[in-house]
C-alpha cells in the first residue's frame, strides 16, 4: 500500500474530494497526511474527518514538503491554479513523487524547472488529464493506432459548458472568483480551465503533433478580463488539419465534451456526457455504435473498464484509471502510461502561443 499527503481539496473545495474517492477505488494508495487548506483550522476539521493522525495535518506545504519526506510515496496538489508551482516545487525539493492536477503552471519556464527538477531527482510527476482515463477514449486511441480510419486529415474537438455564461465571479462563487482572476489562474479563464483538456487530449488520441496554431480568445461576459470562449485552428505534423473550440459562456451547456477525428477510411465520435458509447464511421458503410464491456474492445479500453457493460462509467473512474497507472509506476518502476510533466510543459507552452496569437489579431504561430 502507497502512502500519500494531499495539497489543496480543503473543506468545500470541488476536485480534492474527487481525488480522494478515485484514490481509494483501487486500494493501492492511502491518504496520511495534509494541508488541505491555506486556513490551518479548516485542515485540521477535515483532517479529523478523513481520519488522520493530527500531527500530520500542516499548515503550509512547505511543512508537510519538509517533514513528510522518507515517509510518503507521493503528494497530489489540487489547489487552485497560481499554488501549483510553488507547491510542486517544495515537494519535488524534499524527492517527493507529484501528481498535480492542471493547468500545470503559470508559465512554461515554470513547467520546464519543475520537470527538470523530477528528472535530475529521479522522481514520477504526473499531470490528470482526466479525460485520457475513459475506456472509450482508450478504445478511440488503439483504433487509430492499428489504422482503423486510415489516415487523419481533420480533428474537431469542442469543450463548451455553460457555468460562467454569467459573471458568478462577481458573487463570491469560490471557483468562479480565482478562475476568473489573472493573478491566481494564469492569465486564461477558460482555456487553461477546459481548453486545456482539448490540448491534452487530441495528440494523445491520435499520437499527432500540433506545428501551428491561430486562436481567437473572447470574453462573452460583459465586463470579465479573461477569455471565457475560444476559437483556434491547428495544424499537425502529418499534415491534418483541425478546429478547436472550447468555451465556459456556452449557455446551458453542461459538460459537453466531444472529440470528432476524420481520416481517409472513417471518422470517430465520443461525446464525454455519453461517455460508454464510441460512434464509428466507416467510409461507405452504416455508422456502428461501439459500446464498453462489449467482449471485442480492444486490450487497452477492456482493462479501463470498472463495471459490466450496460452499467455506466464516467468522471470518478476515469480519475482512478489515471491514478491506477501512476500508482502502478510508483510501485513496480515500470514506465506506464499516464499524463506526464512534460505533456504539462506543452499544455502550457500551447496556452502561451495562443495569447499571443489571439493579441496578434489571430495570427497563425508555429508551436513545438
Ligand atoms: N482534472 C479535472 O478534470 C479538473 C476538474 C476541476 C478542477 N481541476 C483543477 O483542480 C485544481 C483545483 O480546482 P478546484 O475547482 O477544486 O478549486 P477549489 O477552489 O474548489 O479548491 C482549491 C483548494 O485548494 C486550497 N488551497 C489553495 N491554495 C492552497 C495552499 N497554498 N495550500 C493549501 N491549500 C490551498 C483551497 O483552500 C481549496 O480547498 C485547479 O487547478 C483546477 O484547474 C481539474
């Protein structure tokens, strides 16, 4: 059994408590110490909660960094975006394995000290990409792989939600109030909130690498600083073409995810709020819906899935099928595949090319 701390996910928080449960689906790592919040009393309520030993409940992280070191296999940092930085660091500081939630950083220079850092210490820094957790996303990646819509030539991903189609930052919403703060998130709302999950998720799926990019960032919302819509047109190394388009002022949208891949034999659809389901086109023949749990899955979306077929999976699954493979590395050594670092660094040197491009009137950037 792994033992590990958490950073962030205090009393209220939205994705700490999600981190725990994913963590504990798997039984391979348990929860032993935290600094849950920058409020000491607040961590030691929780603390107290989750059934921890109070003298190992800190009141900063560069505390638990410190005395934690020898004791546990890894630390999780789910805080809001502007203490990722320092806290990986202190943590990577003490040789302390790290899986951080995204955005990395706020800066590329940022990212890249911080791989630097796990590198030269010998150390596992993961990154949840959530998305890459899901069985169908997996099943998407293997029939890419093996050729089964020949060769891409057009990539549509969206990401709209509608959370923030008004301005809750204004009304002392907790999650709205820092992400749609230059200072604490990073100088992007939205795209380093969702469009981040699109940069993540279309070279993991179809192992292509994005070479250009032109973005338009928008603020919908009357009066909000950062972007909260964005439209950006990409360019691969093969050649393909794509379309991105994510946005948290899409009114009513709820968490509408979908990746759509075109290549020269067929097309991919997975749409992440009907997340067992794989619509596959074959060029010149009827469209087949391909389902999770089916006996003929592939190898790697078969060994994601959790329940029988027909019982559905999601959210919570996916994040324990990224922490299954982090915690699989941190045990055996062996190198497993789960977002890493480095796919942080290119997740934020892409945000960066998209400010500029978007200030330079949608000019196209070569990105690498
Ligand atoms: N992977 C995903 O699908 C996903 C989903 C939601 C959020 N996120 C990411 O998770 C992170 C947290 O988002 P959230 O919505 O849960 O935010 P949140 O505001 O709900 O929670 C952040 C928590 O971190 C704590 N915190 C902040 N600074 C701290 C510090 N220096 N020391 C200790 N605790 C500190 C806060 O007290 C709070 O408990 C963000 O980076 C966000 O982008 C990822």
């Amino acid at each position: 059994m792994l033992k590990y701390a958490m950073i962030g996910g205090g009393p209220g928080a939205f994705v700490g408590d999600v981190h725990r449960r994913a963590l504990s689906l798997n039984g391979q790592a348990d929860l032993v110490a935290g600094c849950f919040s920058r409020d000491l009393e607040k961590s030691r309520v929780l603390g107290r909660e989750l059934g921890l030993d109070e003298d190992r409940v800190y009141a900063t992280p560069e505390e638990l960094a410190r005395l934690e070191a020898g004791d546990i296999d890894f630390a999780v940092v789910v805080t809001s975006n502007e203490a990722h930085y320092p806290n990986v660091k202190a943590c990577l500081k003490s040789g302390i394995n790290v899986m951080c939630d995204k955005p990395f950083t706020h800066t590329s220079a940022q990212a890249e000290e911080l791989v630097d850092m796990a590198r030269e210490r010998g150390l596992v820094l993961g990154l949840t990409y959530t998305y890459a957790g899901y069985p169908m996303v997996r099943q998407m990646r293997e029939m890419i792989a093996r050729g089964d819509i020949g060769e891409i030539r057009f990539i549509n991903c969206e990401y709209p939600q509608g959370w923030l189609a008004e301005p809750l930052e204004n009304t002392g919403h907790v999650q709205a109030t820092w992400r749609a703060d230059p200072v604490r998130s990073g100088g992007t709302l939205s795209l380093s909130d969702v469009g981040s999950h699109i940069e993540y998720l279309v070279p993991h799926v179809t192992g292509l690498r994005l070479t250009r990019l032109a973005a338009r960032l928008d603020s919908l919302v009357e009066g909000r600083i950062l972007d909260d819509n964005g439209v950006i047109l990409t360019e691969y190394d093969s050649g393909a073409r794509g379309v991105y388009w994510y946005s948290q002022a899409a009114t009513g949208m709820v968490n509408g995810l979908k990746v759509r891949i075109f290549g020269d034999k067929g097309g991919l659809e997975w749409f992440q709020e009907d997340p067992d389901h794989l619509r596959f086109m074959p060029i010149n023949e009827p469209a087949r819906l391909i389902t999770r749990g089916a006996p003929a899955l592939l190898p790697g979306a078969m060994a994601y899935s959790y329940t029988p077929a027909g019982h559905p999976e999601g959210w919570l699954l996916a994040f324990a099928n990224i922490y299954k493979a982090f915690c699989d590395t941190l045990a055996t050594g062996a190198s497993v595949d789960f977002p890493t670092g480095e796919d942080g660094v290119r997740g934020i040197r892409f945000m960066e090319a998209c400010l500029e491009s978007s200030k330079n009137n949608t000019a196209w950037l070569e990105v690498g």
